[in-house]
C-alpha cells in the first residue's frame, strides 16, 4: 500500500488557490532555501520538536526515550539529534504535549476521507484541495494514486510546487491538476544555487512546460531582504512572465516574515535570516511598482514560502 507523510493539513486555507480549500503540507524537498518558513517540510523522515513554553517538567520523556537522547539541562529540554531515532516514545509520554513528533503517515484512502470532510465548503466557495510542502513531488507515487480519487470526488486541485523535479514526475500527475501554483524565487542561476541549494534551470523549463500545456498558474515570489528583493531580480522574474508564461492568471508576491525562527530553534538548526529586518513600506512600494508594470495581475500576498 502506498503512503504518504504530511506534516500539516490546514482547513479553510484562502491563500492557496481560488475559494476555500484544504492545503496539505507534505513532507520533503529537493531545495534549501535560506528563508524557509516550514523548516519542518524539509525533511522526508519525521522530525521531533520541543515546546518550551507548554512544558511542566514531568520528565516522562526522559524515562521512555529507548536511546537516551533526552537531557533536561537549566535551558530546558536537549535532544541529541545524533542519537535520536524519531521513535515518537517520548511524544507519546508526556502529559503536557511539549514534545511533538511532525509526520503523519496517511494511506490514500485515509488522507481523501479527511479531505472530503469539508466538501460542502469547496463547493460553495469555489474551492479545493492544495498539494503543497515541503514539496509535494517528491511523493510522487502517493500523488498519482490520490489525485484520480480526488478529481473522481469532484475536488478542485492545485499543486503548490517549487518546480524543482524531473518532468517526467509532473507528466504522472498534471491530468488531475486544475491550477499550478509555482515559485519563481531568484532568475539568477549563480545566485539562485547559492540561495536554495539548486540552479533554478529546472524550474524555468518546468514553468515554460506548464504553459506550454495550457495549464493555468499562479506565480508566487517570496521576497527575501538580501535574496530576491532586489528591483532587478522582481523586473526579470516579470518579463519572463511576460513574455513566456501566456497561462499567468495571478503573480503573488509573498512579503518576507521571521514568524519562522522559533521553528529552527525548536528543531536546533540555524536560521541564515536571524538577524534580516523586515521589508520597510517604501521598499514594498517600489517592488510592487516594478512588478505591476509588467504584470498587471501582480499582488501582495500573505504567505510567504
């Protein structure tokens, strides 16, 4: 049986596609963005978190934890990621829900029931279901079971993708796709690898692909202090629109926010923008200015990826 692992599903989501939908956070992607707000997505494998302000001391986690990865120092709760296994006892244990295990396993036909909970929404919205992550195709099989049930359901679907896999996995998958949403971060290659891990050659051809198919889209830029906000980066990422992405119905440009940090503390990994400020108004108003010129559609969004 196929499975999948998500690492959050969010009910009555309005930012990703059109009307009222159910965005699914899957696990796992073949970027690294310096800026990554979901730093919990990028692993497949499921990761453990502790929350400070909710634990109480109770100190199961420490007897049940089968490698003694657990130590309760004056700072709080330290786990060992090199002896930690991602067993979950220690989630399990404590009475408070302070440590958390991310990753649900889903079978298709358990993930499509939940979805289905909320269909009167959908269909009074205009809504769906949004594949997002992490990055969705990196769960490639578990998408081309699930997406036929969903669109034999009647759902709306949207993939919410950072366009960095092989071809051959969208062909899989794209006749059950109603709407692409897909990231266009940095059009420099040099930089673009520099920032995310990748060239950002695949994605570029992945985007010329999907319009080319006829498939609708939604473009979105994170606009990151030192990566992608620069005038001339959001000027390229418009002409290319412009001039080779006829299917464009919406460019969302997703304003910088630092609500990820406590993320990378909790999962004891550095955050590259710790010290970024956040975008200043004028700053916006020239970004959108320049992006508005060449793409009418364009619009700030409130999600940043």
């Amino acid at each position: 049986m196929t499975t999948g692992i998500t690492f959050n599903i969010q009910q009555f989501s309005v930012e990703d596609g059109p009307g009222i939908r159910t965005t699914v956070f899957m696990k796992g992607c073949p970027l690294c963005c310096a800026w990554c707000h979901n730093p919990e997505g990028l692993s497949a494998e499921p990761d453990l978190v502790w929350y400070d302000v909710r634990c109480i001391g109770a100190c199961h986690c420490l007897q049940v934890c089968p490698e003694n990865a657990l130590a309760l120092t004056p700072e709080g709760l330290c786990i060992d990621r090199q002896k930690c296994t991602n067993c979950g006892a220690c989630a399990e244990a404590c009475p408070a829900g302070a440590l958390e295990l991310i990753g649900k396993s889903w079978s298709v036909d358990g993930l499509l029931e939940q979805l289905l909970k909320d269909k009167v929404f959908y269909e009074t919205s205009g809504g769906g279901i949004t594949f997002s992550g992490g990055e969705p195709m990196q769960q490639t099989d578990f998408l081309a079971e699930l997406l036929p049930r969903c669109k034999g359901a009647g759902l709306h679907v949207a993939l919410d993708t950072c366009g960095g896999v092989a071809w051959e996995r969208y062909e899989r998958i794209l006749p059950w796709v109603d709407l692409v949403l897909l990231d266009l971060k940095i059009m420099d290659a040099g930089r673009h690898r520099a920032a995310t891990g990748i060239s950002n050659e695949l994605i570029v051809g992945n985007a010329r692909q999907f319009a080319e198919r006829g498939l609708p889209m939604w473009i979105r830029t994170p606009v990151i202090p030192g990566h992608t906000d620069d005038v001339e980066n959001i000027r390229a990422i418009g002409r290319l629109i412009q001039e080779a992405l006829p299917t464009v119905q919406r460019w969302d440009l997703l304003a910088y926010t630092n609500l990820g940090r406590p993320k990378y503390h909790r999962l004891d990994r550095p955050y590259a923008l710790e010290a970024a400020l956040l975008l200043d108004r004028q700053h916006r108003q020239d970004i959108w200015a320049e992006a508005v010129a060449l793409v009418p559609v364009a619009r700030w969004s409130g999600a940043t990826g």
